[in-house]
C-alpha cells in the first residue's frame, strides 16, 4: 500500500497509526519516507486475503489528507 501524505495538514499519521494497529496480523513492514519539508511517502508490505487488504486500504486512503494512494497486488502462488 503506498500512501502520500502533507504531514502538515490534519492528523493523518495518527489516524493511520490507529488503522494500522488494528490490522497488525497482515502488516509485514512500514517504511517512512520525508520527501521534502511537507510531503510523505509511506510504503505498507502486507500479506494476506485480497478482502482484508482491499478493506484496509480502503480505510488508508480514505484519511483526510491522503494526496494520493494505492494497493497494488499480486499473487505469491
């Protein structure tokens, strides 16, 4: 799941935070990235059942102050 945010604007990365902690049986990693003095980049390797990653994504992009984000899938079989 990859996700661009402006730190500066709302309280996204708490609400993230929260959302990420009640998926924690599906969440491998998390990578941070400062992009500059207001954008982030964030990078979510997740394992799981196409439902359970769609539905959290779906709440991932769904924060106000999300500018961009996307699930991007594939098959490990």
């Amino acid at each position: 799941i990859v996700l661009l945010y402006d730190h500066h604007k709302g309280d996204v990365f708490t609400k993230s935070n929260d959302i990420q902690h009640a998926y924690y049986d599906v969440i491998l990693s998390t990578q941070h990235f400062h992009l500059n003095h207001d954008n982030c980049l964030e990078i979510i390797a997740v394992k799981g059942t196409s439902l359970k990653l769609t539905e959290l994504s779906d709440k991932l992009i769904g924060i106000k102050g999300i500018i961009h984000g996307k699930l991007v899938m594939s098959r490990s079989e």
